[in-house]
C-alpha cells in the first residue's frame, strides 16, 4: 500500500528529507538525501485549492461557487498559496488575479469588494471564527 508522503517533522516540524527511492517494477533503489519538492511540502487543505485552482483554469469567481466562500477569501487563500509555494515576495499584490477583475470599472470594484467584504466578514461569524462584536466593528469599518 502506498502512502502520500509527509513533508514535516511530526516531532519538531521541520523539513523531512526522503532517504530512499525503490521501483517495484525491476527492484532498483536509490540512497540518499531527496527533497519533497515545493508541492510536497503543501497541506490537503492547500493541495485541494491548488487542485480547484486548476480545475477552474485560475477564475476565482468559479472557485468560489466551487468552494462555497467568498471572492476575497478565495483570493486571500490564493495568495497564500502562492507564498506558501515560494512564488512571491510576500507581499500581496494589486494586480488582477483573473479575467473578472481587469472588466470591472473602479467603482463596481469598489462595490463588489465592499459586498464580498461583508459577505466574508458574516461568512466567519457564522464560522465563530470571529465574535459579534468584531463582526459589528469590521462591519462599521467598511461603511466608512
């Protein structure tokens, strides 16, 4: 039976290495130190928005029917990812991720992203990721 590999220390969470490659096929093995590579190294949940990501060919708009949240959490999952994965310098970007963003004028997307802004913010409430009263005050933040 073959298992997905883990990618970190259960112990100390640091980096695993791969120590030993063996092929069924003809009993061929390989000893020494491999890496998992930058996919190997992403957890489920990561794996899976990478795998919607693709199925969805990059529209965030289909990835967040797809998944069921909200476009700026979509995009902010999506920007982790891309850090996560070594593919930028950190810092989040201005650019459009897809082809919704550059056929919005300003004001729609200032409308659109204050709607999928409070969407987000009532999404994580219901969530209790957040309380009512950081809900209320986020809330209040946007209207201003």
């Amino acid at each position: 039976m073959v298992h997905d590999v883990i990618a970190t220390c259960p112990v100390c969470t640091s980096e695993l290495t791969i120590t030993r490659l063996h092929c069924r096929s003809c009993g061929t093995a390989l000893e020494g130190e491999f890496g998992v590579g930058r996919f190997g190294r992403l957890d489920r949940e990561q794996m899976s928005l990478l795998e919607s990501f693709l199925r969805s060919r990059g529209n965030l708009k289909e990835m967040e029917r797809e998944l069921g949240i909200s476009y700026p959490t979509v995009r902010g999952r999506v920007d982790s990812l891309v850090r996560a994965l070594g593919l930028s310098d950190g810092a989040p970007t201005d650019e459009p991720l897809d082809e919704v963003d550059a056929d919005l004028d300003e004001t729609e997307m200032a409308s659109t992203d204050a709607a999928a802004a409070r969407r987000d913010i009532l999404e994580r409430l219901a969530r209790k990721e957040i309380s009512a009263e950081d809900a209320a005050t986020q809330l209040r933040g946007l209207g201003a």
